[in-house]
C-alpha cells in the first residue's frame, strides 16, 4: 500500500491529531490498511492534509504507543502485527509494591483490572483536558457545567434496565462507596436509625453506616438472595428505614437474586414503606433482571461505577434517585462534597463518550473471564460458587478447614484472600468459605500458580483444626 494511502477527515470532530488518530486505527481495524502497511512520511501526510507535520507526528506517536503502529529509523512507519491488548510482560503487570518486593506474593483481595487499552484511552482524554478552556481550572463546579457528563453517563448506561432516565436523574459521586454513603445520608432520620443488609454483605455497607452512627442488621439469605419472610421479621422487629442489597452480583458469594425473588422482597419492603439501595458496582456483563428501580421506581435508590469494568482509579460512580427525589439526592451531595472536580468529570465525560470505550469494556470482560476459568479448571474439583462475569469467586471449604485458618495458610504460600468473616456482621455467623478475586495485574501463569497452591492447601488439611 506504500505511501499512496491518504486518510479521509471529513465528517471528523475534535482535535485534528485524533482525528488523524482515529482515521488510521478505523483503517487498520476494517483491514484498508494492513499489517506491514508503510504510512505516508510525516511531512509528506501534512502537506496532503494541509495540516501541521507536529499534528501528524503526535497522531503516530499515539499509535505507535498502542501498538497499532511502528517506527523504524530510516525505514519510516509501519502497521505494526496485531498484538493482545493484554501483555502478559511481568514488568507491566508487576503494580504493586508487595509484588515487587516478593514476585511469590499474589494480592487475590480485591478485584484487579486488565489493562485492555483504557490506559492509553484515559491519557488521550487527559491530553485533551489539559488542553481544554483554562476555566475549567479555576471555577468552582455547578451543575449546569456538568450537563454534558450527566449525559454521557445516561448514554453510557443506555440498554441497562433500569427505568427511564435522564442527565437530571444522575448525581456523580467518587466511586460506589462515596455514592452509597451520599444516599444513606439523605435517607436516615432519627437519634439510631436502622439499615439492614444480607447476613454476609458488603463492608462497605456497614462502614457508611457506623460512618452516620446508624445500627446495621443482618437479614437471613439463600442460594436466591434475602428471604422475604426473615426480611418482614427483621423490619417488625427494627422499624428499619432502608435494605442494602447487591441483587445482581451478591458480593461476596457472587449469587443473584431472581425476578420472582425481587418482587417477593418489593412486596415486604413496600408494605411497609422501607426504601431500597441498590449496589450494581460488581457487575461487569449485561443485567440479568431488571433492576429495583426499574420495578419499584418510588422507592428504590441506585448507585454503579466504572470501577469493575474499565477502572478504579478514577474514582467516578453514579448515584440515581428515586422518582421525585433527585432534587434530594444532588442537595445530599452539594453539602457533602460540592461536587467532584471538573477536571475529572471532564476526563470521565471523554472517556464515556470515546466511541471505543464499550469495545474496551468488553474486552476487559473477556480478560477478566480468563482468569476465572483458570480459576475454576484449577479449583473446580470444590464447592466453588462462579460466573465468567464476575471478577470474583466464592470457595464454600472442605471438611479439616476453617476460613481464618485457611487464608493464614494462604498467605503463608504468598497468596492474600478474604475470609467470610470479613463480610459477616459482628453478632453474625460466617460460613466456612473464602472469596478469591480476580487480579489482573499479574500474567494467567502467575495467577494459575497462585491457584494451584490453594488447591495443594485444599488438597491437604491439617490435622488439628484450627480457628
């Protein structure tokens, strides 16, 4: 193909250099331009363009950072052979500074994501916001400046069941757990009032409710989720104003709640007009019923992020109100934290809105999945709770095993996880079960060994049980 291809930047909006961007990596990606493809001299692209050889030039370092491209000196530019977006190098997986120290230790504690190209895609929207109105970093936020972001976020969320949903519905918040804490602050009332959450939940839960000194109850669970008749006892019993609950990816032994069981909790819940939080943060695939909010929209709350599809770093979630409440919701998060900083909102609104963002999501699925399976083909033989979307697993122990017991000796082989008793309420029970998170900061290999010495652990209890 030579120096002959030309890219066509018609049509195009924003910055020229991505527009070169972009035009070349379409080009690639439909196959016009094939591998081993020689790009037109920089000079030579600019003058057809009638646009700066800087544009140009700073349009293929971006590609030759991706990967798309390659330079070599005195040969020029070339499309470089299709890679995964996923090196599995140690050194570029290597982030932590436990790992650093001793390669041997695997943090298994928190979910980890892949790097499937949002790392280059976030620096671009950081580039772009650098360059943006000099105002942004001066200002104060409002809420008319952060239109645009409300809206990118809705069009982000297009096709979730959720109900219907406008720009006016979203409030931003940093991350899930800042979002779960701006509703609990809008809906406690009282000298201690009461949140009831699954006999095993979410810390987080618990945490933003000694945070507003409020009392937390647990509610018994089954293999569907909260049981209706426990969770009417629970309410008679406490007056309880608000039930957490993760239906979707119950956190952490990964079950969901089916619809049937949701509308069985909807009608306890609104007989006696108890509110609902939703936390969707976990789920990384598509819903697999509709939401609390979508079936009960006067009472039930709603908070997601980025942070288990694309990334925790930038600390963006998303709260949504009930019908008739979002004026309450955005009051709550004004006098809690004004609002989060616009530069941020601003790289959240490029980085939403990036046509490639959703196939990048997607690929972040399909490498967390991996993971998971290597997981369970090592794993399998035990009482092992999974779902390939779900960057996490739930191991129920076998016989000779007591979970605090078992992640010492987890430890002790360099591999960190959680115990149940982590997610138990104090004056709860926990079972005798582990949650094993997915990291995707180490290679598949060095992930396989971690499973393979828990499963030599499973394989051989010890002879005393210990506690």
């Amino acid at each position: 193909m030579g120096t002959i291809w030309t890219p066509d930047l018609n049509g195009k909006a924003g910055p020229k250099y991505l527009r070169v961007a972009d035009t070349i990596r379409t080009a690639v990606s439909d196959g016009n331009l094939k591998v081993g493809a020689k790009l037109p001299p920089v000079r030579e692209l600019a003058f057809q363009l009638k646009i700066t050889p800087g544009t140009v030039a700073r349009a293929y370092s971006i590609l030759t950072d991706e990967g798309v491209l390659q330079a070599e000196v005195g040969r020029g530019t070339f499309v470089a052979e299709r890679q995964s977006p996923v090196m599995d190098d140690v050194w570029s997986r290597e982030l932590h500074l436990q790992q650093a120290k001793n390669p041997h230790n695997v943090s298994l504690f928190s979910p980890r994501m892949v790097d499937a190209g949002q790392v280059s895609a976030l620096r671009e929207a950081m580039e772009q916001v650098a360059k943006g109105d000099p105002l942004m970093f001066l200002n104060y936020p409002t809420r008319d400046a952060y239109q645009p972001v409300r809206q990118a976020v809705v069009d982000w969320m297009e096709g979730q069941p959720l109900g219907p949903l406008t720009e006016a519905d979203v409030v931003l918040t940093h991350g899930g757990q800042n979002g779960i804490l701006t509703v609990l602050q809008v809906l406690l009332r009282g000298a201690q009032p009461v949140i009831l959450v699954e006999d095993l939940s979410y810390a987080g839960f618990r945490r933003a409710a000694e945070m507003l000194r409020a009392k937390v109850v647990g509610v018994a669970m089954d293999e569907h989720g909260i049981v209706p008749a426990s969770l009417e006892l629970a309410i008679r019993k406490t007056g309880a104003q608000v039930l957490c609950t993760s239906p979707e990816v119950h956190n952490p032994t990964g079950l969901y709640t089916p619809l049937e069981r949701r509308k069985e909790i909807l009608e306890v819940v609104q007989r006696h007009n108890v509110q609902i939080l939703e936390d969707d943060c976990y789920r990384m695939g598509e819903a697999r019923a509709p939401s609390y909010r979508a079936l009960a929209p006067e009472i039930s709350w709603h908070v997601s992020s980025i942070s288990k599809s694309l990334t925790p770093a930038l600390r963006v979630g998303f709260a949504l109100a009930p019908k008739g409440r979002s004026q309450d919701l955005r009051r709550g998060a004004e006098y809690s934290y004004f609002g989060l900083a616009q530069p941020l909102a601003e790289v959240t609104r490029i980085f939403l809105s990036d046509p490639r963002t959703r196939a990048l999501a997607l690929s972040v699925r399909e490498e967390m999945a991996k993971y998971v399976r290597v997981a369970v083909n090592a794993l399998g033989g035990f009482e092992l709770v999974w779902n390939d979307e779900v960057p996490f697993l739930w191991l129920k122990l076998p016989a000779g095993w007591r979970s605090a017991a078992f992640t010492r000796a987890a430890e002790g082989e360099g591999v960190q996880i959680r115990s149940a008793d982590e997610f138990a309420l104090r004056d709860g029970r926990a079972p005798n079960a582990v949650r094993i998170a997915v990291n995707g900061h180490v290679s598949l290999k060095r992930y396989e060994e971690a499973m393979l010495r828990l499963r030599a652990l499973l394989d051989n209890p010890p002879e005393q049980i210990s506690v």
